[in-house]
C-alpha cells in the first residue's frame, strides 16, 4: 500500500486529493493545524479514512515529526496562505508559510527521507504581468503579488532541490482551479454565493472589484490527478495545468446570474475598494506539455464548473432555510 501525506488536506485541493488517493488505495495522512473554530468541514466525510498529524509549515519540527509517523512515499505540498488579495495584509505571514515553509518541507524531506517524492502547489501567479500569452513552462514570471513573490521562491526553491540534491521534487503549475469546496473569499464563489442569496431573498447585491481581470478556470476535481500523475512519471518535471481558455470575470457573473435566471446588472455593483494595489490582467495557460507528457485533460468546461458552482450554493442556501439559520449567518457580508 502506497503511503501519501498532503499539507492543506482541509483546503479545497487537499480535500479532493485525498478522495483521488483513497480511491487509489493509498493510506492518507494529512498535516492540520489547530484551529479554535474548526477546520475539518471540507474532509469530514472521510474522517475515518484519513490519519491527520497536528503540524504548521511555519514549524521545522512538526513537518519533520509528521515524516517519521506517516513514513510517506509521496508528500503534496499544497498548504499556503492561499489568497492573493489578503498577501497585500499580510506579506510576512504569506512569505513564512507560501515561501519558507516550502524551504522547511524540502529540508525535512532531506533529512527523514530523500527518496519521498515531491509536489509543489506552484501558480500562474507568478506570470503576474504576463510576458507573452498563453503562458507555458518557458514562460518568464513576473509576479504582481506579495503571494505572487512566494510562490516564485517556492517554485524555484523546488527547482533547486531537484538539481541540487536529486530529489523527486515537481512543480505543478496550477491556473485557477474552482469547485463548490472553493473558499469563499474568491470571486468564483463569492459570485456563486451572491447569486443565491439574491435568488432565494437574503441579499439584494452582490460587490465585487475588477469585472474586467481574465483567468484561466477549470475544475480543482480534474487538477488534483494532474497533481499525482506528476508523481508517477520516471522523471521530476515542471507542468502547467490549464484549460487552455480565458474569460473574464464578467463572463463568470453573467453565466452565473443567467443560470439563476436573473439579470446581473440589477444586482452587481462595482466597488473601487475591491480593486488590488496591482491586477493581474489575463490568464491563460498552454498545457501542452501535461497533455502530451501525463496524458491529462481538463474535463470540465466553464459554463459547466459555474452552473455547478451555481446549484450547490442553491441547494446549500435552501438547505441551511429549511433547517432554520442563526441571523448572522444571513446577513450581507461586508468586504472580504
Ligand atoms: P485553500 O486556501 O483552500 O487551502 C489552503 C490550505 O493550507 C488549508 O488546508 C490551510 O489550512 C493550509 N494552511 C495554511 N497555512 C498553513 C500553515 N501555516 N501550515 C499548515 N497548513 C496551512 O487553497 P487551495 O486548496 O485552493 O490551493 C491549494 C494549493 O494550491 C495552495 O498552495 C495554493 O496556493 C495553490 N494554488 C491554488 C490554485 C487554485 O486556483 N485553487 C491555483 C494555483 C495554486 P486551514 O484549513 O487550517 O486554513
Ligand atoms: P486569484 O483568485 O487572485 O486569481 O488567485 P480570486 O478569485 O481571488 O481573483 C480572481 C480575479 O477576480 C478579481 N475580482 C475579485 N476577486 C475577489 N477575490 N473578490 C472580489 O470581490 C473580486 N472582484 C473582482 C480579482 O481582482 C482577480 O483579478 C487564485 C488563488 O487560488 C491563488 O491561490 C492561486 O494561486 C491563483 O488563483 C492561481
């Protein structure tokens, strides 16, 4: 039995990764770090199948410690301080954990076991001010981000491992991924969300910043094999994982309100305190490479990843409704 240890096993990626691994037959043990509040909601339905070791990228100890217990042959790094927008609050934090604690994991990785192979969660982030389109392995970065920065040296620092000390180590470089698990901070579920609080009366607008920004969406569902075949191959490589498509966040609100057969310009208002101190314009990824090297495909296309985005937050909203809800939870949110 093949053993795997995912960091960010309670994020979106990491929650359907260890579906992917257990449905593999892997034994899965995921990195968590205490929470006050909770964090297990994404993995709760597969509470008993997975081993979780309490641990923090920002502590070398507890990343070493979780190498002995879980003896893995594969770590997914996909652990971060995952949101562009709060790296700008909080540069140091982001840089600790998005950047350094890729350093931490690799160096445990030397230390317990150099033969672990490796992934890291790297992103079109680091295209930023992009330098040709669409953006491919030879692609220059430019990042635009605090986060953006991080997760350049955290690609690089992978990189350099590789070559410094022959680890199994890939870069995974991942476009925009979404899923009704996604956070709800980021615009695709912010939207997804906002229409069906509108729909279903609990709220009578949604704010958002730059409607004109364009990204590159797919389905985390599909991005997360991508992730493991990289891992499977004789040699560690570098790949981006893309749709190949751009659209803009327009595009997003008027499939999504036209699913919900509303009209997005009576609900949409544009708010200049969402803009960021500096936009990342346009996303689009060439995956060529994955496509002829892993075999990979994208399977979901975008009208169907926000119409699915869409119904779940429906049938979640309705859910919440039927079972009666504290008030707070319905009230308007202010800025994320
Ligand atoms: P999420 O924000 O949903 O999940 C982030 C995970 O990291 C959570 O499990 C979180 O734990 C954990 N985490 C945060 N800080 C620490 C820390 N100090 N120590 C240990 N764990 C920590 O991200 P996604 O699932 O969307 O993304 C997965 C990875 O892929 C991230 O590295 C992200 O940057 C990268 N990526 C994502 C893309 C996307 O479109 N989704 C695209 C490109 C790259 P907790 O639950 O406790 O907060
Ligand atoms: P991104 O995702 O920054 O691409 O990072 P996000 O969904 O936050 O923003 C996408 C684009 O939408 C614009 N936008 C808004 N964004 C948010 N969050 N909220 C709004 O109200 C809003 N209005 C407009 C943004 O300006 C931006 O242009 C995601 C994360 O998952 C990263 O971890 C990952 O590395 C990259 O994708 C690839």
């Amino acid at each position: 039995m093949k053993r795997a240890l995912i960091t960010g096993i309670t994020g979106q990626d990491g929650s359907y990764l260890a579906e992917f691994l257990l449905e593999k037959g892997y034994r899965v043990y995921g990195l968590v770090r205490r929470s006050s509040v909770g964090n297990l909601k994404r993995i709760k339905h597969l509470e008993k199948d997975l081993r979780l070791i309490p641990g923090d990228l920002t502590d070398q100890n507890s990343l070493i410690a979780a190498l002995v217990e879980a003896r893995p042959d594969e770590v997914y790094n996909l652990a971060a301080q995952s949101f562009v927008g709060v790296s700008w609050q909080q540069p140091v934090l982001t840089a600790q954990v998005t950047a350094l604690g890729v350093t931490r994991m690799l160096e445990a990785i030397r230390t317990v076991n150099p033969r672990i192979r490796f992934f890291q969660a790297s992103s079109s982030e680091m295209f930023g001010r992009v330098q040709e389109t669409p953006q491919s392995e030879k692609t220059p970065f430019y990042p635009r981000s605090p986060y953006g920065v991080a997760k350049v040296y955290g690609h690089y620092i992978t990189v350099n491992y590789r070559e410094s000390y022959g680890l199994f180590a890939c870069s995974g470089i991942l476009f925009n991924h979404e899923s009704p698990r996604r956070g709800l901070e980021f615009v695709t579920r912010k939207v997804s969300d906002g229409v069906a609080r509108i729909k279903l009366g609990l709220a009578s607008e949604l704010r958002l910043g730059n409607l004109d920004s364009r990204r590159d969406w797919g389905y985390a569902g599909d991005y997360v094999q991508a992730m493991w075949q990289m891992l499977q191959q004789d040699e560690p490589d570098d790949y981006v994982i893309a749709t190949g498509e751009t659209h803009s966040v327009r595009e997003l609100v008027e499939i999504a309100f036209s699913h919900a057969g509303l009209d997005w310009q009576k609900y949409v208002v544009v708010d200049p305190r969402l803009y960021r101190p500096a936009e990342v314009d346009l996303l689009q990824g060439d995956y060529s490479k994955a496509r002829s090297k892993l075999g990979w495909e994208p399977r979901v296309s975008f009208p169907e990843l926000v119409r699915m985005m869409v119904d779940a937050d429906l049938a979640r909203w309705e859910k919440i409704l039927r079972q009666g809800v504290p008030e707070d939870t319905v009230r308007e949110k202010g800025k994320p």
